[in-house]
C-alpha cells in the first residue's frame, strides 16, 4: 500500500482524524496540554505504560509515544481481535475512574488511555500500533 499524506491544519485540539492506510483505519488525535499532563499519571494502571513491546517504530517509544506530543497518530484496531474503539474524549471516566479520555473498545471492553496504552485488567494483551509516520512540513504527517 502506498503511504497517506494528511493534512492536519484544522484538526482543533480534542479532535480525533481518521484517515486510511493499508485498508485500516488511522487516527491522529490532536491531544491538549490537559490530556498530555494525565497521561504522565497512569503507568500504575497500564500493562506496558513505558512501550517495551515492539508495538510502535524505535521514534515513538517515549512517554507520549508519538514524534510531536500534541499528535497521537495509531492504528484504530483493538489488540485483542480487531474491533475499532471507540474515542471518548470527555466521557472515558465512565470507563476508568478519574481519566477523562481514552478508548474503548465495544466488543469484549478493552481500555486504552491517548497514548494507546492498554489498561490492566482487560482482554486486550498489548498497547495499540502506532503506524511508521513523519512530519512532511507542520501541518502534513505522511503514514507509512
Ligand atoms: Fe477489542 Fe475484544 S476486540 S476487546
């Protein structure tokens, strides 16, 4: 499959982009300085909060797991059997006491935080995929 070139100018802070690539779905979340500080709080909830699992290219194993930290770009499928989760930007706490936002998966109700790190404690085994990206300019990340 041929790399996806996305524009990312109007994606406003809290927005959620879902584009294509390799007939799976891509999200780029533009996360606010709120998100960001909460994500620095959960490792003691996370099955893998520091990224030891090869669940993302050499570049995106930090703290934010991602190039730019405003930017969360992963593959939109759910590491248990391939559902799409669903993006809770302000509704997660009804999934995960005092988290605001995350992902949660509809099928069997796997939790991942913005950072598409899993929550202890559900079916899915291993943090989702961030997909190999890069900045083009500013405002175009290019997958694949
Ligand atoms: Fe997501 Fe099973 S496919 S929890």
């Amino acid at each position: 499959g041929a790399p996806v070139e996305v524009n990312i100018s109007k994606l406003e802070p809290g927005q959620l982009l879902r584009v294509e690539w390799r007939g799976k779905p891509v999200w780029i979340v533009r996360r606010t300085p709120e998100v960001l500080d909460g994500l620095t709080k959960l490792a003691e909830q996370l099955r893998d909060p520091d990224s030891v699992e090869p669940q993302q290219p050499e570049y995106a194993q930090n703290a934010f797991r991602s190039i730019k930290d405003e930017y969360f770009v992963a593959v939109g499928l759910c590491t248990h059997l391939g559902c799409s989760p669903t993006y809770m930007p302000d509704t997660f706490s009804q999934q995960v006491e005092g988290v605001a936002s995350g992902f949660f998966c509809p099928c069997h109700g796997s939790k991942f935080d913005l950072a598409g790190r899993v929550f202890q404690g559900v079916p899915a085994p291993l943090n989702l995929v961030i997909p190999p990206h890069s900045y083009v300019n500013e405002n175009t990340i290019l997958i694949g």
